[in-house]
C-alpha cells in the first residue's frame, strides 16, 4: 500500500505529465483554446443577451456548453493520456484508481474554470438563479466518466487504425449537434424521452441547466439513473480495455 506522500508524489508525476502532453507542449494554443475563447464567449453572448427569457437565456448555452466541453476534454486530455500511460498499470505500486484521478483532474479543473466564467458574468446579469450546485456535480460525473471511457477507445481504435486521429475531431463536432446545447430538449418533440434515454450527454446538459435554474426541461422517468448507468459501462469498458494487449504496446515500451 502506497504512503499518503508517495501517492501525492505520482498523482503530481502524472497530472504533470498530462499537462506537458497534452496543454505546456503549447501553452498559448492552450491558454486561447481553453480559456481566453470561453471568456469572450461567455461576456459577448452575455451582455448581447441581457434581455433574453431565462427560459432561452445566454446561461443555458454556456452551461450546457461547458459540460460538452467537459466531455470532449475527457476524451482528448484524459481518455488519451490514459491509454499513453497505460504501461505504468504494470507497476503494482501505482493503482489504476490513482492513474483515473491523475486522468480525470485537468478536464475537470478546466470545467471548474468555465463555471467560474460563467458564474462571474451571472453576478453582473440579472439572470434568475436557483437549483442546487448537487445537479451540476452529476452533470460533470456522467460527462467526465463518458469522455474517459469514450477516449481509451478512440486511442485504441487509433492504434488499429491510424487515420481515426483526423476522423475523431469530427465525431467530437457530431456529439456536440447531437447533444441539446445549441437547442433544448423539448426541441426534439416525440423524440425527446427517446434520446435522453439513449445519449447520457443530453441527461448532463440538462442537469446542469437545473443547476443555474429552476426552468428547465422535465426528464423521463429514470433517465437519471440509466444515464450514470451508460457513462459508467462506457467508463469499465475503457478501462477494461486498457489491460487488453495491443499490437502497439510492446513497441512503445520496449
């Protein structure tokens, strides 16, 4: 069993190791990318919107925005860097809880940073607040759990197939229209219980959404429960796939 010290020692070696990846090999890209284009996007729409019903206001994007960000970031920054550092689950004295956290922590410190932006520009709105922040916290889990599962396997499939690299941008542009972010969930009509049910992304946005706002869109019946239920199986599926030889390992880690 690893001490408090040294488990703090390799969750730093890899998160550290993430951020050289993945966010310092280019830190202006990244600082534009995941900062400044949020912030300008959040205070233009915001004060372009002043007057909008809370219903359709600038919050409900933004929200529902950050969660998909949250996901795609998951895929890219932490589903990615697990399968990277996959080798190290050789080593018993580095337990692959401690590589998930080390995987999970700069998607989720950037969501922190876009609902800081978001809630910063609130304080200067007159949008109606309410909810709790419990709504928000699930909305974060079931996209991060999603995203990181999603990613081991989109790093696999890469392995297979080497152009899926310049394909998985696309399928991350496709999530983002299939995802209620841009419209709302009542938007799909008889489809609507359907595709919440089906894609746990629609099920986080609109937590989220609940968690700035007392107006938001009713879910069905257990779609709650079967959402974690789906970003969960996506989550062991990755992980589960992590420990699979691949035809790349050995040559990777000779």
């Amino acid at each position: 069993m690893m001490s408090p010290t040294a488990t703090l020692s390799a969750l730093g070696l890899l998160v550290k190791g993430c951020l050289r990846r993945e966010i310092l090999g280019a830190p202006i890209h990244a600082l534009w990318k995941h900062i400044l284009l949020p912030t300008a996007g959040v205070w233009f729409v915001s004060f372009l919107n002043t007057g909008a019903p809370a219903q359709g206001g600038w919050p409900m994007l933004a929200v529902a925005g950050a969660v998909w960000l949250l996901f795609a970031n998951s895929v890219n920054y932490g589903g990615m860097m697990l399968w990277h550092e996959r080798w190290l689950l050789r080593h018993a004295g580095i337990p692959e809880g401690l590589l998930l956290a080390a995987a999970a922590l700069v998607p989720i410190g950037l969501f922190g940073v876009h609902l800081s932006l978001i809630h910063l520009a609130l304080l200067a709105s007159s949008f109606p607040r309410g909810g709790t922040p419990v709504e928000t916290v699930l909305a974060g889990g079931i996209a991060a759990a999603a995203g990181l599962g999603a990613g081991i396997l989109a790093a696999r499939l890469s392995g297979f197939w080497h152009n899926f690299a310049f394909v998985l941008p696309k399928l991350l542009l496709a999530s983002l229209v299939l995802t209620p972010v841009f419209y709302r969930l009542s938007a799909l009509d008889g489809l609507k219980d359907a595709w919440a049910l089906a894609n746990p992304l629609s099920v986080a946005t609109e937590l989220a959404r609940a968690g700035i706002s007392f107006q938001t869109d009713a879910l069905p019946r257990y779609a709650i429960s079967i959402a974690c239920a789906w970003s969960g199986a996506i989550l062991c599926w990755g992980l589960f796939t992590l420990r699979v030889p691949s035809t790349s390992f050995a040559e990777e880690h000779m």
